[in-house]
C-alpha cells in the first residue's frame, strides 16, 4: 500500500513534530536548513522566509497533521491513472525514502520514475520541460540568424569515462535531463539552440547579444555541475549560413573547436567576443593567449571568463 506509513516512521519526522509546535521562526529555519538539506545557508535563510509568507502556522500544523488521516490513502487510485506520468524523487528527501516514491511510480501503469540529486531543484524545470516533450513532433524553429551571430557550443566532459563509471542508461537519462536544462536555460537569455546540429553530447546556441550569451552560458556551466556532468563551454562570433534547422560557417568550427580547449565547467571566448561583451557582461576576462587551431589557418587569442566579485 503507499501510505504515509514510510513517512512516520521516519526518525526526521518524529523531531520535526517536536519542533512543528513551537517557535515558528525557529521551525521554517530548521526545516529549510536540515531537513530540505540547503547547503547555501542564505537560500536556505531565503526559503524559510518564503514558508512564513506562504502559510500561517496554524494552517500548516492542521494540514500536515491530517495526512496521518486514512483518507489520504490514494493506492487504489493509481492504476487508474493512464496518462504518462514523471514521479521524480530528490535523493535527499530525509522525510521519505527512495523506495517511497518507487513504489508510487510502480503503481501507475505509463509512468516514468526519476530520482535526482539536486537540492535547490534547479534540474527540474529542465526535467518536466523534457518530459512533456518526448514523443512529440519537434515544434517549427524559430527564425536563425544569418549573418553575424555569438556562437555557443556547449559540450559534456569526458563523456565516455562518464559512461564507463554511471552505465550507458544512466549517463544517457542524465545527459535528456541536463540537455533539455540547457536549452531552457540558452531560451531564457534570448538564444536559439540548435535543432538540427547532430553534436552527439552537446549544445549548439546562437545568439545577437554576447552580453546575453556570456550570462547564458554562466547559468548552463551551473546545471551541468548541478547535474554532476561539467561542460566544456566555448564562444566565437561570426558570419553564419542558415540552411534548413541548421547553421554552418568557419565561425561555427572555430567556436566549437574553443570550446574543446576549455577545463570542464570553465567558459572560454574569442578576443572578438571579449571586445563584444567586455563592457556590457559585467565579467571578468584572464588572457590565456594565443592558440592553435585545428584547421584554422591563423592562431586564436582566447580569454576565460570570470564572474566578477
């Protein structure tokens, strides 16, 4: 049966009734900072206070108090349910088990079951926006540029050892995961990604502004860390043809074989995108020099970017 029996008998809940009763300060702050498990102890601060604006405390110990009521019980419910379903369980849920959420997820017969290690949910956007669009006809891409465009390639990190140490299911589930992350996060900055470009473990991204482009990329060096899959992050600007969901030109090749000279989860531009953003980004630039390209006839000046302090 999926009860809340998992839920108490679990030691963590036992004190979270002591507590529920008391100062509510004392609990929200409590709640956020060992029990959701935020590390970041100002976001950790942050949401606590979210708590306290959302509910008043009698509201809360009422609602929470009735889910020991049998009524809750919603196990004959779930074969019902036919529409395809994500159950997705944080690993570091101190309330209820993995095993909890296996087994509501068992109950319902097109239902897909995924666990994530991500305190601050930042996974999740990306999760829910690429489960809602597996078995779906890829939608009308949006205008590509021709012409000159801030080019971004995005490329997971030693892919293959990856895959030896998680197994090819794994890595592959977590690789849709951070993918469909990283395209909602290059959308959220005013950038196209890529449809059409065949990149094997990456991301191909355009964008117009390279303020827009150094922010976005900032942000997916963040969800691939978060998703314990560092990226090799790499800019260039240039001319590029658009053919079909595709864009092609030497400026493309030049991105992409920077972003194959950067450390995992560094972000790495030309000199021409560090002249585009350097006064706009709000970053800062460390000269790593001039360098050799495959298949480019003259040396690159690179430069990594750096969060300003």
């Amino acid at each position: 049966m999926t009860k809340f029996s998992d839920y108490y008998q679990n030691p963590a809940v036992v004190a979270e009734e002591a507590l529920r009763s008391g100062d509510w300060t004392l609990f929200t702050e409590t709640l956020a900072r060992l029990w959701l498990g935020f590390e970041n102890q100002e976001l950790a601060a942050k949401f606590a206070v979210y708590i306290r604006e959302c509910v008043e405390p009698e509201a809360y110990r009422t609602a929470v108090s009735s889910m020991g009521n049998e009524d809750w019980d919603v196990s004959a419910l779930l074969p019902r349910v036919t529409a395809h379903t994500l159950v997705v369980h944080n690993r570091h849920n101190r309330f209820l088990p993995v095993q909890a959420g296996q087994r509501l997820a068992a109950r319902i017969s097109n239902a897909r079951f995924q666990v994530i290690d991500d305190i601050g949910y930042v996974q999740l956007p990306g999760i829910i926006t690429g489960f809602l669009g597996e078995g779906r006809e890829v939608e009308a891409t949006p205008d590509l540029p021709s012409g000159t465009a801030i080019i971004l390639f995005a490329d997971i990190a030693d892919s293959t050892g990856l895959t030896e140490r998680l197994g090819d299911d794994a890595f592959r589930a977590k690789a849709r995961d951070l993918d469909a992350a990283l395209r909602t996060v290059i959308r959220e900055h005013a950038g196209t990604p890529i449809e059409g470009k065949l990149l094997g473990d990456g991301v191909l991204a355009v964008f117009t502004s390279a303020r827009q482009a150094i922010e976005a990329a900032l942000a997916c060096a963040t969800s691939g860390d978060v998703a314990g899959l560092p990226l090799h992050l790499g800019f260039h600007a240039g001319d590029v043809i658009r053919e079909d969901n595709n864009v092609y030109g030497g400026a493309v090749n030049i991105a992409s074989r920077i972003s194959g000279l950067s450390a995992p989860g560094e972000v790495l531009v030309s000199d021409i995108v560090r002249g585009l953003a350097r006064t706009s980004a709000g970053v800062n630039f460390e000269d790593r020099g001039e360098r050799e390209l495959k298949g480019v006839g003259e040396p690159v000046r690179v430069w990594v970017v750096r969060e300003a302090e």
